[in-house]
C-alpha cells in the first residue's frame, strides 16, 4: 500500500520535507502504528515523531485519532496540534 505523507508545522521541519510517498509494511495498520515505523527511517522522522502526545493525524482530509486504521487511505497528513484564538 503506498500513501502520500503530508507534514505540517514543526513536524515539516524536523523531518527535513513537506511530504513523501511511502510504502509501509503489512504490519503497519493505523496511523500510530505508521509514525512508530517512521520514526525508524532517520534522524529527522526520529525527532518528528518522538512524541505521538504532540501529534495530530488527517486520514484524507479528515481528522482521525492515532488508532485509525490506515488500510484504504490514500494520503496521511501528521501536524502539532492546532491553537486558535
């Protein structure tokens, strides 16, 4: 399965790209899951997801908790969380 990854915010600058096409093991099912694997595809992605409390998930365009499962999605995006005012 391969899906398009967005970054946002200081996520996007820790992992050094605004985005990236991946395709992750079978064994990667919801969004935790994939930032846990991404986390081991270098230093920036280490930095970007070392902390999933400081995350946020969009599967399609659509705001999701870090359990969703990810099977027919075609783009992820990951981003801090929002504040607004």
């Amino acid at each position: 399965m391969t899906v398009e990854l967005l970054y946002f915010a200081w996520v996007r600058e820790r992992v050094g790209m605004a985005g990236e096409r991946v395709d992750p093991p079978a064994e990667v099912v919801t969004v935790a899951d994939l930032v846990d694997w991404l986390a081991g595809q270098g230093e920036g992605h280490a930095a970007a997801f070392a902390d999933r409390q400081r995350l946020r998930a969009a599967v399609d365009q659509a705001f999701v908790p870090l359990d969703t499962p990810i099977a027919d999605a075609r783009e992820i995006a990951l981003f801090p969380p929002v504040t607004g005012g």
